[in-house]
C-alpha cells in the first residue's frame, strides 16, 4: 500500500514543551454526568490557541499546561455530549479533576432512519475529503509510542516526540515527519530477526482518510455493505453512526464503524478490525508471523474550517511459526499517535532522506530526563502501562532509557 514510500526524518531541537518552562499538570477525569461512567476521547484545546490533547479510552488525560496559559480556558468536547468551557486556573494541580459532561441527546424516528442511505452517506465522506481536509502547507506535532510483546512478556517499548509536515491531502507522496525526542527500553526479543522497518512511518501512512484507502477508496466502494447503526448530536449537527462490513468477495475481512457529520459530511472517526488469514511475513529463514488480526482507531477533530487527525492507534496480533510450520508463540505490536499542536504554514528546516525500511529502534538519541518530565505523555492505557511495569521487573527503566541514549 504505502510500503515503498521514502519517509523523512530530521533531528532538531523540539517545538513542544521547552524543559525550562514550568507547567502545570492537569489529571482530568470526563465522566458522563447521567451514568457516571468514564466519556472516552474527549477532546481538550486551550481556547485560542492550536494547542490541545485527547482522553483515553478509559476518560481519562493528563495535561501539562505551560504557565503563562493557567489565565486561559480549556474548550472540552465529544461527541454526543455539549460543549463546555472550564478556566484553567480553576483546576487542581497535580490531582483527579472530574469534569461531567451532559449529553446532547438527538431523537430520529425509525422510519426516517430507514429512508436515509447509508452507502451514499459514505460517498459523500469520500467526495468531500478536499474540501474538509488541508489540502494546503499544515504540521501538526504530537506523541508516537509503541510496545511490542510476545506470548505473555513485553519485550521492547518506544517512545517519541514528533512534528510532522503534510503537503496536503491532494498529494500522496506529501507527508514529511521529524522526530524531535526518542527513548526506549532494553530489546529483549526472544523471537530475533533483522527489524527494518519504521514503526513511525507505518503508524503515519496507515490513515485511510488521508489516503483515501481501504473503506474510503471510491473505486471500492460496492465491495463494503453499510447500516446506520444511530444519529447521534455534536453541538449544532447531527452525526450518522454508520455500521460497515466487507463483502465476501474482498480479502480481508473488515467490519468496523465510521462515524460521519451530516452538515458537511466529515468524518470524525474510524474504528475498526480486519483479518489477513493469508498475510504472512518471513522475517529469517527459521521464522514465520502468520497474521491474525487489526484493531484500528482514528479520530479527527476541528481545525477552523478543516478536520486534523488528534488521534491514532493500532493493535496486531501474530502467530509465530517455524519454517516446519510448527506454532511457536505469539507476537502483539501497538501503536499509538497523539497530536498536541497543530498549524498552517512550514518550518522543518533541513531534511535528512531516510528510507522508510530504517529501523527505529537503531535510532539513538541523548537522553533528557527534564524533557520527559514536562512532556505531554498522555495517561497509560492498561496495555501500555502493563509494557512498562512488565519492562520495569526486568531493570529500572529509567535505567534501560539512560542506557540506549545517544551518549
């Protein structure tokens, strides 16, 4: 698909939070006000600023805030829930702020439900996506994590603090990404073999909306079947919930839901999961990963008047196998993307040309625990914090971090 893609990466001093700055670290926690249970994927922007993050999927974020923004104000959205606006400077520092979102509740009858077309839904999505989406100079700069674990041990975990440069959506080949911090534990692989490949890049370009992919591929589009599963409200338009499946003529098999809004047909999110029961990766000669399953997620959020990506994950399931076809053991690989900062406009400086199949974890730079320290690392989902408590036994890994420094 986007395998044989040049990737850029450069090295520079970071754009995000300067270790010197103090800041103030904000737990929030987004509850449903009617339930009381946890509202995942809230977004968060400082009012009148680029500046944002986005909760887990257990409601749940950490927000470090430079302190000349503490007289600002938070905008708090989600969808199927109103908007809210919440003053920095009457949050608590350093502890669980529970913030209660009421739901905008949006009543369709089913009849109407029935009436409405769900494929031609999608194609307008699809027709739309220059228009809801830059197709001028944008950057965006983020958090990029990945972990990789076999059978029941994590054995290796990554971290990075990105910015990232597109061309645009009308361009394929116009996505540019520098990597401004990277630490990483200890490789404690059991399953060994030469990596060659850009975890960052994947995670990137695997984005079906910026690459009219998959679901979104037009030329595709009678090898999908689609229901309207809901209509859901966000602020002042109706969204379609929209259920989708591949047909039995397409390998792999895809199910999923597209979340769309109806005043001007974009697209908010994506999840879904796919099987490649016939994808199988050689990495040596004494070893096969004979694929499982995808978990993928993507979420978009406003930008004036166009959507950026504010989130990104991914989860691979693998059985390992002998070159005899005997079963080994099993391999799972996350991912996870999230965006801070975002804008019109270029300023990567000079570029260094590396070909997408670098290894990453062969990357090695020094390593400042102040940064990290005042870093937006966002709040540990229960896969990922199980990566670092499991990595953690084996050694301190602040300890496995000073050790693959570039020093």
């Amino acid at each position: 698909m986007m395998k044989n893609y040049i990737f850029f990466i450069l090295f520079l001093l970071p754009v995000t939070l300067c270790c010197q700055n103090k800041v103030t670290s904000l737990n929030l926690l987004f509850l449903d006000k009617e339930s009381g249970s946890p509202v995942p994927y809230v977004h968060v922007i400082i009012k009148g600023t680029n500046i944002g993050t986005i909760s887990n999927a257990e409601g749940r974020a950490e927000f470090k805030i430079e302190n000349r923004y503490r007289n600002k104000t938070l905008t708090i959205s989600a969808i199927g829930f109103i908007s809210q606006d919440i003053l920095i400077k009457k949050l608590i520092n350093n502890q669980i702020n529970e913030i209660r979102l009421e739901k905008q509740v949006y009543t369709i009858s089913p009849v109407t439900i029935s009436k409405l077309v769900s494929k031609e839904i999608v194609k307008s999505a699809i027709q739309n996506i220059p228009d809801n989406y830059p197709c001028e100079n944008h950057y965006y700069s983020g958090y990029f994590r990945t972990a990789l674990k076999e059978n029941e041990n994590f054995v290796r975990y990554l971290e990075a603090s990105v910015s990232v440069f597109d061309k645009g959506f009308h361009k394929r080949r116009g996505l540019y990404a520098k990597i401004d911090r990277l630490r990483k534990s200890d490789d404690f692989r059991q399953y060994i073999w030469n990596e060659g490949n850009n975890y960052l890049a994947d995670c990137l370009f695997n984005d079906p909306v910026r690459f009219k992919e998959e679901i979104f591929d037009m030329d595709y589009i009678d090898y999908w079947d689609f229901k309207i599963k809901n209509v859901l409200q966000s602020d002042s338009s109706i969204v379609f919930d929209i259920s989708f499946w591949s047909k039995n003529t397409l390998t792999p098999k895809y199910q999923g839901n597209i979340l769309i809004r109806k005043k001007d047909y974009a697209i908010l999110q994506l999840d879904y999961t796919n099987n490649y029961d016939n994808k199988i990766i050689s990495p040596n000669d004494s070893l096969q990963f004979k694929h499982l399953n995808t978990v993928f997620s993507i979420r978009y959020k406003d930008f004036g008047d166009k959507m950026i990506k504010s989130y990104q994950s991914l989860k691979q399931d693998w059985n390992v196998v002998s070159s005899e076809n005997n079963h080994l053991g099993s391999i799972t690989l996350y991912e996870e993307f999230i965006t801070y900062n975002f804008g019109y406009g270029r300023n990567m400086g000079l570029v260094n040309y590396l070909e997408k199949s670098i290894d990453i974890y062969e990357l090695r730079f020094i390593y400042n625990k102040n940064f990290w320290t005042n870093f937006n690392i966002p709040i540990d989902t229960e896969s990922f914090k199980l990566a670092k408590d499991k990595l953690n036994s084996r050694e301190d890994i602040e300890k496995q971090f000073e050790k693959n420094s570039g020093r």
